[in-house]
C-alpha cells in the first residue's frame, strides 16, 4: 500500500472530524487501549478544542494514494485516512519547561506495520520540535518498546486523575 503524508491545519483537522473520530474508534478499540467508541469522540474533541486555541498547533495525516489529488496537491478530500498525529508546545507533560508534546498519533490497525506511524510521528517532530519532545502512552511494552526504537527514553511513570492505567512520560531529544 502507498500512502501520502500532508500537513493539517487545526480548521483542516476540524473539517475532518468526523474521519478522525472513525479513525480513532478503529485504532483506540483495539490492543492495547480497548477504549468504547465513545473514547474517540473525547479524544479528537479534546484535541480540537485544544487545536482551536494554539498558534502552534501542528498535525500530519496519511492518506491512501491512488495517485489522483486535489488541485491544491495537499488535500486528500476522498482519500481513507490511514493515520494521523498532531501535537503543539505546552508544560502540562514536564511541570515548568516547554516542550514540544506529541499529543496524538493513531494508525488504523489495518494500515500498521507499514511505516505509516513513523512517517507521521518524524514528520511532525521535524514540523513541530526544533528540540526535545515529550509524549504520555500507556505503559505497555507494545508502546514503549515501540518509542524507544523511535529514539524516545522513559522519564517518569503517572496514573494521570482517575486512570486506573499507568502511564508513561518519554523524552526525545
């Protein structure tokens, strides 16, 4: 399978809420994560919402590519969305310092395995983070393994409210 990469507005990202809600209904109902359909309604809302109020809000989205594209060249308006991730500068993860935060990066589990989820996440770190990043995941080795291939170190484990899951912060430098 071919893909194409584009880069998202937050009023991009917007438009296609109700693809990203499918998106993440797919992937976060599934291994690990096993969220209700109702999760994926939360998450990308919350990312919007968050996404409406930053300048620097980034996101990158993988398209299928059946060679033919919009006459801009970037927006996929029929293609599936195979996986998208986004992020933006914030102190919520370290306390103090900003860091870029990869807020969300999510492939659809048929489209796995095929370096679409590395595409996206090298792209928006080379877009978004000049410096180091950090990003929250569940703390299973299926993720963090995962992470620290991509070059990410665990830095603090959390039970974030009223998780009943722990979690994981990571740095990339």
């Amino acid at each position: 399978m071919t893909y194409r990469l584009a880069l998202l507005t937050a009023a991009e990202a917007a438009r296609r809420r109700e693809e990203l809600i499918a998106l993440c209904a797919q992937a976060f109902g599934v291994s690990p994560w096993h969220e209700p359909p109702l999760g994926a309604v939360r998450t990308v809302d919350r990312l919007l919402d968050s996404a409406a109020r930053r300048d620097d809000f980034c996101a990158a989205a993988a398209y299928a590519d059946d060679g033919t594209e919009d006459a801009d060249g970037t927006a996929y308006a029929d293609a599936a969305l195979l996986g998208f991730a986004a992020g933006w500068t914030d102190t919520a993860l370290s306390g103090d310092e900003p860091f870029f935060e990869l807020a969300e990066l999510v492939v659809a589990p048929g489209s796995q395995g095929q370096g679409i989820g590395r595409s996206l996440h090298d792209g928006l770190l080379v877009v978004g983070s000049p410096g180091p990043a950090l990003l929250m995941t569940l703390d299973v080795p299926e993720l963090t393994d995962r992470y620290a291939r991509w070059g990410w170190t665990v830095v603090d484990r959390r039970r974030p409210g009223t998780e009943q899951r722990d979690y994981v912060v990571m740095r990339h430098a």
